[in-house]
C-alpha cells in the first residue's frame, strides 16, 4: 500500500496500519479479525485464513467440471484433385511440384512447434 494524505496535511502509511492492526476484530457481523482469520468471541483464532484459501482452492481443482478435457479435434482435409502431370507444360509441373514441398514443410514446422 501507499503512504496517503489526509485533508489536514497528516500523512498516513495504510499498510503500517495495516500490519499494526491484523489481529484486532473486524466490524461488521462476521466472526473475522482484520486479517481475515475466524475468530470466536474472545477474539481467538478458530481458522486461518491460510486454511479458508486453501480449502476454497482445493474444492475448485478437485472439481471435475473445472478441468474440462476436451478430445482433440481432428483436421479435416480435404481430399487433393489429382493432376495429370502429362497435361501441364513444364513451368506448370514446377510450380505443382513446389507446392507439394511447400505443404510438407509447413507440415514439419507445425510438428516442431507442437513438441516445444
């Protein structure tokens, strides 16, 4: 936290404050201190609030629902036209060629970039 200044020009360190009154009860209806601990009516500590997180944080992960597995989906490719390289001229062919390249590289790129 920040040191603040109040209208009468007095300045306020809030987390001095902060860790100066964590232990004193909270107001308001709930059975806490300042900290976040439950108490009981003296004032002692009944649960930390250590133990309240990691009990909300152990319902969360433990819950099935929270961790959705999905199936991976699989690409649906169509299929390739197939191309009679007799039918081409020669700048034709060396372009299909390249492009059979072309996607098998790609192909080993997308591979590399899953293992990482």
């Amino acid at each position: 936290m920040a040191i603040h200044r109040t209208a009468m020009g007095k300045t306020i360190d809030m987390s001095a404050l902060q860790s100066k009154n964590e232990r004193t009860r909270a107001v308001g209806n709930m059975k806490v201190n300042a900290r976040g601990d439950t108490i009981d009516g003296t004032g002692r500590v009944i649960k930390p609030v250590t133990a309240k997180v990691t009990d909300n944080y152990a319902q969360t992960v433990g819950n099935r629902s929270a961790h959705v597995k999905r199936p991976p989906q699989q690409k649906i490719q169509p299929d390739k036209p197939k191309i009679d390289l007799n039918e081409l001229t020669q700048s034709e062919r060396e372009l299909e060629e390249s492009m059979d390249d072309d996607v098998e590289i790609e192909k080993i790129k997308a591979q590399e970039t899953k293992k990482k």
